[in-house]
C-alpha cells in the first residue's frame, strides 16, 4: 500500500479579499466555539500580516502569536484590540427565544 502524502492546510493562505475575510468570521462566529473563534482571528492577523497588527493592537508581535495560537488563551481585551486593527469591531444581537 502506498503511503498518502499530506500537508497541513493553512486558512491564512486562502484569505486574499475583504470579502473572504469577513465571510470566514461571520461562518466562525456562528459556531460559538471560543477556541475557533481565536484560531480564526489569527488566521485572519496572518493574512493581514501578523507585525503590522501587533504594531495597530500595541501588542508584541511573539505574544500575539501566542495568544492566537491553537493552544492560546488570549484576554478580551487583546480580542477587541485585534478584530479593531483588523477593522472589525463585535455587535450584539438578541438571541431568539427557544420554541419561539
């Protein structure tokens, strides 16, 4: 049997437009998973380029790729620094009631 060749896929790589960058948050954040939503945030920063937003988020640039890491755990405050260099701030909308 032959052995199957793979390589680590990199989301960061795919993110080429405004618009394939804001359709990828809005699909992460519609699963309400905590460990994807910051995996996705740094996907995103490394499209952008991770050094310049670290310098717009006043955040070093090592601690950022740590704190949006797979196994980071990064503060509120460095999510809303991020998402508003990334040009991104959150928005709150009321959850419809269940059996409603």
């Amino acid at each position: 049997m032959k052995a199957v060749k793979t390589t680590v896929w990199d989301p960061a790589a795919y993110l080429e437009t405004e618009e394939d960058i804001a359709a990828y948050l809005e699909d992460v954040f519609s699963t309400n998973d905590a460990g994807l939503i910051v995996a996705a945030i740094g996907d995103v920063a490394r499209a952008r380029g991770m050094s310049r937003v670290a310098e717009e988020a006043e955040c070093g640039r090592e601690s950022l790729y740590k704190s949006l890491s797979a196994t980071g755990n990064p503060s509120f405050e460095t999510i809303l620094k991020v998402l508003s260099a990334l040009g991104y701030s959150l928005k709150l909308s009321p959850v419809a009631a269940s059996g409603t």
